[in-house]
C-alpha cells in the first residue's frame, strides 16, 4: 500500500499520493483501466469538497466542546485537554486555508 511521506497524520485532498492512500483503504483503486479511470473521477471530485464557514466565534465555541469532552475524560489534565482542542482547531484553520487566530497560536 502507498503512504504519503508528507502528511502522516491527515490526508490532505490536494495531494495526489494522499488520495491514492484514501482510495487503497476504501478499496476503490482496481487493476482494470476503466476501473482506475474512475479512481481518478471520484478522487477528482471528491477534491472540490467546499467546507462551512469557520469563523473565529465557531472556533471558539469549538474548543469550549472539545474541552468539556476532553475533560470528561479523567486520563489527562486541563493544559493537555487545552493543547489538543487547539491542535484540532488549526488543523481546521490549516484545511480550510484560514490563518490562525492569536489565541491558538501560543501552546
């Protein structure tokens, strides 16, 4: 199976060696011609995906959820609950092209 070297912990839809990943696991990709046409149509349109707005008050209100979610677990503290809602929250920002906001920044 392939692997992309570059995005190890998400599959980015602009990169082609990520959706011949995705394609592998969903065992889309086939030996046939026709077959490995329609890999390409279905990776082709699955890269037009448009993404809701996110705006920095849906990031905030975002983090306050994962923050409660992570604390409910009781295995890790309320600075590393704090790190990883902010970690998913600028991987949202880094999907969308969006820069991050000051206050995801510091960590």
């Amino acid at each position: 199976m392939s692997a992309c070297n570059v995005h190890k912990n998400f599959f980015d839809d602009n990169c082609p060696d990520c959706k011949l990943e995705y394609a592998e696991l969903k065992g889309l990709t086939q030996s046939n011609s026709q077959d490995n046409e329609k890999s390409k149509i279905i990776a082709h349109e699955s890269s037009k995906k448009t993404y809701k707005e996110f705006s920095e008050e849906r990031a905030k209100k975002l983090y306050e959820e994962l923050l409660v979610q992570y604390m409910r677990t009781k295995s890790i503290n309320e600075v590393e609950a704090a790190r990883r809602a902010r970690q998913i929250i600028r991987k949202q920002c880094a999907i969308r092209g969006i820069e991050v906001w000051n206050w995801l920044k510091s960590e």
